[in-house]
C-alpha cells in the first residue's frame, strides 16, 4: 500500500502545536489514514481535513483543552452509544487533552463514515 500523501497545511498546523498536542494530532492522523485507506488530506475552515473518495471523513481543530472532530452526525445505535459521552454538540466530539485518546473509537468512527460514504456511491 502507498504511503499516504501529507497535506503541507496539516504538517504547519500540527508544527504550530505544543508538543503534546502535536503529539495527539500525530497519531490521530496516523489512526485515520490506517482506518481508511485512500484518505487525502485537504485544509478548510482553519482546520485539518480528512477525504474520502469526494466527502470528508471529518474536520479536526486543535483547541485549549481539546480536539475538536466535526461534524460528527448521528452513527448507528452502537457506536453512537459510545460517543455519546464525547459529544460536545449535536454534530461535534470532543477528545479533551486531560484523558487517553481513544483510538479504538476514532477507527471505529471514521471506518462508518467511510462505510456510509462507499454505499451512497
């Protein structure tokens, strides 16, 4: 498989970082390109953007206390079950700084958006 093709945005963005933000935003990049293969990067809004095929998978915004993944729409039952305690809004998730990033969940999510984007066509 190809590496995947890195956004010069995102590389300033995440640069622009602290450290351990950067750290975070490193291996959230990492987890989403490896969920869904065939991920492009794009820069809209002041924030990373992750594609697949012609939709976004999702935007991410590094903030004071946490990143920022939108928008985040309603998911079948189970997961949204799950990341429901995430939700900071109707369409936004937050993944706050002070606890472990949940990779096993941001997989799971951007393999279901991914998934609904293939059955739309």
């Amino acid at each position: 498989m190809a590496e995947p093709t890195r956004s010069p945005q995102i590389d300033s963005y995440i640069a622009a970082q602290p450290p351990d933000v950067a750290l975070i935003l490193e291996r959230l990049r990492e987890a989403i390109h490896k969920a869904v293969p065939g991920t492009t990067e794009g820069f809209a809004y002041g924030m990373p953007l992750f594609r697949y095929r012609d939709a976004y998978i999702f935007y991410v915004g590094a903030w004071k206390k946490h990143i920022g993944l939108y928008p985040i729409y309603p998911q079948e039952p189970e997961l949204e079950a799950e990341i429901a305690p995430l939700r900071a809004s109707k369409d936004t998730v937050k993944l706050l700084y002070a606890k472990p990033l949940p990779l096993p969940l941001i997989t799971r999510l951007a393999k279901a958006i991914a998934k609904r984007t293939r059955q739309k066509g």
